[in-house]
C-alpha cells in the first residue's frame, strides 16, 4: 500500500504543475515529410461554462465529454452531435462525467459517474466533487440516465461501452481494503444487460479495474496489489498480465476490436512513465515522447492500431499527439498556424481519422474536433512537418487542474477517492 501510495503522490504532484502557463518558446523540430495530413479545428462549446472536455468520439461522428455548467461550480456529461450537445443530466446531485477512453458507442449509449442526492453513509467522496454523495455507474440512453448496479457497495464507475451495449468500469464491495487504497474495494466488472459480473484479478492482487471493452467483449484495465498496478487483458473469463517498459507499475486504458491495447507504463527508474500499444505475438511497443519531453499518456486507439496521446515535458507543459507507424506527430503542427489553437491533449480518435480532446486559445480551454482537410480519412503515413509551433499562455481553472490530477492518479488503480 505504501509504495503504490507514494507513487500516486508523485502523479498527483507531477500533474499539478499542469497549469498551461506555458512559455511561448519555440517546440523541438521533428522529421521533414514529403505529405502531411492537415486538420481543420472545431470548438464545440460548452453547456453554459467556460470549461469543456471531449473524451471520445464515434465512427458516425458523435463525442462524449463533459462541460462546465453555467456559473462553473457544477458540470455535466454531454452528447454532442451534428453540431448540438445535449446536457446528459445526472441521478438526482449536482454533478456527472463520463471518464474512460471510449465512453460511448455507435448508438449513441454513454457510460459514466453522475451522483445521486443521497449522502454516502460511509463520508465516502467517490466522485471526488466534494460533495460526499453517493456515486453511481451510470447508462445513458435514449433520453434516459440509469443507474448500472454494484456488487454491495455504494459506487461505482463505469467508463466504457462497446456496440453490443456491454459496459465496462468498476464497483465497489462491502469488503474493506486492506491496502488502504480506498475504504472499500473496487472490482473491475462487466454489464451486460443490466447484469453485472466480476471479473477475476491477478493471483496475489486484490482490487482493479476495467478500463476499456471491445466488441467481442475483449476487455483491458489494471490488477492491483497493494504494492503495484498491473496491466491486464481479460478474454474468454481468464485475466493476462501484459507486462511493462520495465517499471512496476503498468496500466491498459483501451483496447479496439483487432486486439491491439494501449496504455501507461513506467519505465525502469520508476519515476518516468510513457504511454505503450501492446499487440498480441508483438507485445509491448514505447511509445515514447516528442524530442525534448520526458512523459506520455496514451488515451485513444482506432481499429487501424493509431494512438491518441499526449505528451509533455518535465514541468508537464502537455501537447496533443497521435503516434502512428512508429512515429509520434505534435498535433499542433497540422492545424493552422492561425487558428488561435493549442491542443493539449487527444482522447478518442475514430476511422474517418477525426479526432476529440482538449484544446486551448488565449481565453478558455474547450472541447475540439480535429477533422482531416480534403480526403476526410487522415493518411496512414502523417509525419510531422519541421515548423515550430508557439504555445499560448493558458491558466486552467484550480478545480479543472484537480479534475486532470484525478483522472491521473485514477490510472494507478486508486480511483476518485477524497483529497488529503
């Protein structure tokens, strides 16, 4: 417990230096190309806030995130689509969010955490709003939040949905966490037609999480012990750890439908991490960073085996990639160099190559939509041009550097849990 906990302090005090003040030097050059994909930049609002964030994005063109409400001290969950988003609502509290790589699918069903009114009996704060309410996993379809059941606990996090309507997250227990990771422990689970079912951990570990599902009901996430995180793949009722780039602590985020799986490691000194794709018969491939940078993150993969990452250097001053073919590429060099733009981080990618995150200008830091020019199917050979790219000076909202803060430390397996 002790370990894990330490290097949880260490993601959560790394990434509290995500503030985005960001100098406006010159970014390292990258490798000359021949072509390159170019990508227009659409910001696609808010539900009233000044904040939005776009966690995943579907063949058919709709994303799923989350947006401050007006007066930014509650946000919601959003569907937008066709250029109109829809405010999911929550469970009866204030607040709701989806968080995973693909939290929804082709029918336009959206997997989360929304609060309900009432109050933990435990002084549980699972979501982390501060609010000390109850958390619940949580299906939005048609119209209509439910929430998805527990294994006896009062919590739980569901974060992705394939297009057999199969979700996927954790639940808690009434078994107390003898790591101290949380007050309960959180299983990794399956929901299958409103039926929930626990997935088995690695020998030795007692808690985890599923992170990501495929359509043949493939599913990735973490094994946790009270000393490391593993990243594990579950197939056909049996849990394989995948291994690591030679630290202790690894983590699978997502997983499409060819099998191939993406994630975090840490690398052998234990301190410095770099997002990974894993491939069965090929196993675990670095991704590594942009020249000058010291960490990534890989957060969305398509079925063409093309990551979504971010990557930053050692204050964590984050920029939005997409590796492909070995290559990693500054998205930021394929949008206009006017467009008032600087994409910090890419989430979800779709086959038509377009792609959702967090995008920042001078003023506000929104959800955006990067759409390919011209063909509308992103090149399977983009490399980076050599231009530089200046980064504009941005300061995110306290409570919105938290929220990053959270979803990081959440990839060691130790969930929304109350702040110290």
């Amino acid at each position: 417990m002790k370990r894990l906990g330490a290097l949880t302090c260490i993601a959560v005090t790394l990434m509290a230096v995500l503030v985005l003040t960001v100098p406006l030097a010159a970014q390292e050059s990258q490798p000359q190309a021949s072509t390159t994909q170019q990508y227009t930049v659409q910001d696609l609002g808010t539900l009233g806030g000044t904040f939005s964030f776009a966690y995943g994005i579907t063949n058919n063109g709709s994303v799923a995130g989350f947006s401050y409400m007006p007066g930014d001290m509650t946000w919601h969950a959003f569907l937008w689509r066709k250029g109109l988003m829809t405010d999911l609502g929550t469970l009866g509290g204030a607040n709701s969010i989806p968080w995973g790589s693909r939290p929804l699918n082709e029918k336009n069903e959206v997997v989360g955490s929304a609060e309900t009114s009432t109050p933990d009996p435990f002084g549980e704060d699972f979501c982390r709003f501060g609010t000390f309410l109850t958390c619940a996993s949580f299906l939005w379809r048609d119209g209509v939040m439910s929430a998805l059941p527990t294994l006896g606990g009062n919590n739980g996090n569901a974060v992705s949905i394939n297009n057999r309507g199969q979700a996927a997250g954790g639940a808690e227990n009434l078994t107390l966490d003898d790591c101290g990771l949380r007050l309960f422990q959180r299983k990794p689970v399956i929901w299958t037609k409103g039926q929930i079912e626990e997935l088995p951990t690695l020998s030795g570990d007692t808690v985890g999480f599923v992170n990501g599902i495929n359509d043949p009901g493939q599913a990735v996430g973490l094994s946790t012990s009270c000393t490391a995180s593993h990243a594990v793949l579950w197939e056909r009722g049996t849990v394989t750890y995948l291994g690591s780039l030679g630290g202790n602590d690894s983590g699978s985020m997502g997983i499409n439908n060819r099998g191939q799986v993406f994630g975090f490691s840490y690398l052998a000194d234990n301190m410095t991490y770099h997002g990974f794709r894993w491939q069965k018969g090929i196993g675990m491939q670095d991704l590594e960073t942009l020249p000058g940078d010291t960490y990534s993150d890989a957060w969305g993969i398509d079925n063409k085996g093309r990551v979504v990452a971010s990557s930053c250097d050692a204050s964590f001053n984050c920029r939005a990639v997409l590796w492909q073919g070995g290559m990693m590429t500054d998205l930021n060099t394929l949008i206009p160099a006017d467009s008032g733009w600087f994409l910090v981080e890419a989430d979800g990618i779709n086959a038509r190559g377009e792609i959702v995150g967090l995008g920042c200008t001078d003023v506000e830091c929104h959800a955006f939509l990067a759409t390919p020019k011209a063909s509308g199917a992103a090149s399977d050979s983009l490399t980076a041009p050599s231009n530089n790219r200046a980064r504009p000076t941005v300061v995110l909202p306290e409570n919105v550097r938290k929220l990053l803060q959270q979803r990081q430390g959440d990839r060691f397996g130790v969930g929304l849990v109350r702040p110290q």
